[in-house]
C-alpha cells in the first residue's frame, strides 16, 4: 500500500512539472533563426508572464500580417530598456525575432529599434538571444 501511495505521488509530481517546463522550453522556436519585422504597433501588453508586442507588418505583397511578438516578464525585460509605455499604438518599431517552427506569424523578441532609433537589448532569456543583443 505505502509503494502504491508513494507512486500515485510520483506521478502526479510529474504531471504537475510537465506543463510548466513545458511552458518555458524553446521548442516551438526556430532557435538560431532570425526575421527582422518592420511594421506598426497595434498593441504592447507589460504584464505577467509574458509581455506581447503586437504588430503589423505589410508583406511585399502589400498585404498586411498581423504579428506577434513575445517578451519575458516584466522583471527580466526592464534592465534592457522595455517599459510599460516603451511601444504605443501606432508606433513604427522595427524588431529581430525567433520565428516559431510551424509557420505561424509569432516570434520571440531578440532586439528591437524604435522610431527614434533606440536599441532595445534582449526581451527574452532564451540562449540564443544572448548572441542577438547589442552590445553597449
């Protein structure tokens, strides 16, 4: 009986964990990848556990894709610059992202230009943007 009980916990430890390491992996990343975005603000949202850029880019096709664009928390973003009033709607920013894999118009923020040419360093604590951020 105290095997079985000690197993039950166990596996439900694990089903506990799973969902947040999976939540905070890289996978769905393109890792190594990058796209530079230019294009207009339509929202920036500073909030736990994520801050979203959202923007949208016109192809050169001339249509336009709406993308968006993910941060860390607002804790791990603030020394690289980010702020609650850094992006406002109708801003032109220009941004590098890490593409997700499966084609979708999403991406994690690696540096970003705004109008006013500021640099923004790194939103995201992924190791590969460690490569991407500028270097002061």
């Amino acid at each position: 009986m105290r095997s079985g009980l000690i197993a039950s916990a166990a596996v439900i430890g694990l089903l506990v964990a799973l969902p947040a390491a999976a939540h905070h992996g890289s996978a769905s990343f393109d890792t190594g990848k990058r796209v530079v975005l230019k294009g207009t603000v339509t929202e920036w949202l500073y909030s736990n556990p994520h801050c979203l850029l959202k923007i949208d880019v016109k192809g050169d096709d001339g249509k336009v894709v709406p993308w968006i664009a993910e941060g860390q928390a607002p804790n791990v973003i603030f020394p690289a610059g980010y702020r609650r009033d850094t992006f406002k709607y109708g801003d032109q920013v220009t941004i590098t992202v890490e593409p997700f894999k499966d084609g979708r118009s999403i991406g994690r923020i690696l540096q970003t230009v705004l109008a006013d040419g500021r640099t923004l360093g790194v939103a995201s604590s992924a190791p590969a943007a460690a490569a991407a951020a500028p270097q002061p």
